[in-house]
C-alpha cells in the first residue's frame, strides 16, 4: 500500500501523463482538431484508462487516510480537554489552599450567607458548560436561592480555547451594567456560537446599553482584569477548568477551604456544601 507522500507523487504523474496526451500543434499549441486513429492508439487509451482508475483508487485511500487522521485528532483533544477539567481527579489529593480573596468577583446569593463557592472557569471548556447546566442549576436551587451560600465565579480562559478569552470579556463588561450572570447563562448555552454576533446580540436581550457595552469590550482595563484573574488562578493552583473552591466566608476571604477539580456530580458538591454549614 503507497503511503500519503507516495499516493500525491502518484497522482500528480499521473495528471501529468493525461497532458501529455493532449493533441498538440507541431509548434506546441493545442488544437481542436479530430485526427484520424493512428497506430497504438488503443493501448494508449487502455493506459489512460487504467491510470484514471488507479488514480481514483488513491483518491479513494486519501479521503480515507484523512478521515482516520480527523477522528485521531478530535480523539487526542478530548483527552487533552479532559485532563485539564481535571476528569477523573476526584481521589486525588487537592492541593491546600489558606484563603482566596473575595473582592470585586461576581457573586450570587445572599448577602448575609457565610459559606461560599469560588468557580474559576473557561466558557469554552465542554465541562465548564456541562456543570453550569447539570450541577449549578441544583446548586442554585437548593442552596443560593434560600440563602445558604454565595456563588463566586472568576474567570480562567484556557489558551487553546480559542473563543474563551472574548467570553471572559463580555461577561466581565457585563458585570459593569450588572448583569453577569444573565451573560454567563447565554455564554454557556450557546457555546458553540460564542463570538462578537453572540455577544452584542445577548447584551441586548438581557437589557443592557449597547454603547457602553461596546466601550468596555475595548477598554484595556477590562483585559487587565481578566489576566489578573488568570494570574490568581494559577496562584492558587489553577491548572485546569472547572475547579472551585468551597469554604467559610470571613472579611472578604474564603477560609477554610475544600478543593473540588473537574466537573463532578451534584452529590459532591453537596456532601462539602453540607459539611462548611454544620460546623456554623
């Protein structure tokens, strides 16, 4: 079997052969005109044909060369998106964490919980998407809406994630007219249309001013914000996303902290919710 070099090397002699049966003037021109059959006419189209039949042959073996290469690839990402979710990292042992710092981070909840979550996450990471989904939306329900806890979400754009860093900034600048959380819902549930279109149109839909929204995108303030918030993340051991940070809010700090990697079931995040507020 040729290999992928050896089947182009092929085709392109064999285009090549097909020219140089082309009619041709004695002066090198081409011309329309019909001959009449000379000798070895017959073995020359025999030859054409067979060549036209090898080529689609090899053809027919680099379109299926290329898409075993795609499957490898997409394969090879999953993989390389699971680990930095930190899938699969549950016994693992989390590395310890003092405190993390509270101040001018989007938060949810009420004022007056002191138990708290610290998200750091990735609007294009599949498994950041899959929480916010699966697990948030119960969190939210048994635990934010009746006071328990505050929610915080600092962002931790991967960089091969293409489209993260733009999201980061639209739900930051979202933040400004206070509508974070509104943004983060329709980043999260359109992940594969994020980008400019998807942002402009959901700051318009959840009430915001356009102008001011457009100013801040661009605002160099904003891109600071957003590499500090990296720059903290990996402070604190950051390395992938999802990862959160559960503990006991005090002054402006959360101490007394548990680590969760990766996007686990709502029974985990539960189980550590439960446990910060019994020893209230």
């Amino acid at each position: 079997m040729l290999s992928g070099i050896q089947r182009f090397c092929f085709i392109a002699l064999a285009f090549a052969a097909f020219g140089s049966t082309a009619c041709k003037q004695s002066d090198g021109s081409s011309t329309n005109e019909v001959k009449k059959p000379a000798h070895g006419t017959e073995d020359a189209r025999q030859s054409q044909e067979w060549i036209a039949q090898e080529v689609l042959l090899q053809l027919k073996e680099m379109r299926a060369d290329i898409s075993s290469m795609k499957a490898e690839v997409t394969k090879l990402r999953e993989q390389v998106e699971g680990l930095s979710a930190g899938v699969g990292n549950e016994g693992a042992a989390a590395p310890s964490v003092a405190s993390l710092d509270l101040k001018d981070v989007p938060v949810i909840g009420k004022s007056a919980a002191n138990v708290g979550i610290v998200e750091f996450s990735d609007f294009e990471c599949p498994y950041c998407g899959r929480h916010n989904k699966q697990v948030f939306t119960e969190i939210k329900r048994e635990f934010i809406d009746n006071g328990k806890i505050k929610y915080y979400s600092r962002q931790y754009p991967l960089p091969f994630h293409s489209s993260a860093r733009g999201a980061a900034i639209a739900a930051l600048c979202a933040d400004k007219q206070g509508k974070y959380w509104e943004m983060r819902e329709a980043l999260f549930g359109n992940q594969k249309d994020l980008g400019d279109s998807l942002y402009q149109s959901s700051a318009k839909d959840i009430g915001m001013n356009a102008k001011q929204f457009a100013l801040c995108s661009a605002d160099k303030k904003i891109a600071s914000q957003l590499d500090a918030d990296a720059r903290y993340g990996d402070s604190v051991g950051v390395s992938g996303t999802p990862k959160f940070f559960v503990g006991k809010i005090v002054k402006g700090e959360l101490t007394n902290v548990t680590v969760i990697d990766g996007a686990q079931p709502y029974q985990r995040f539960a189980a550590v919710i439960n446990s910060k507020l019994s020893s209230n």
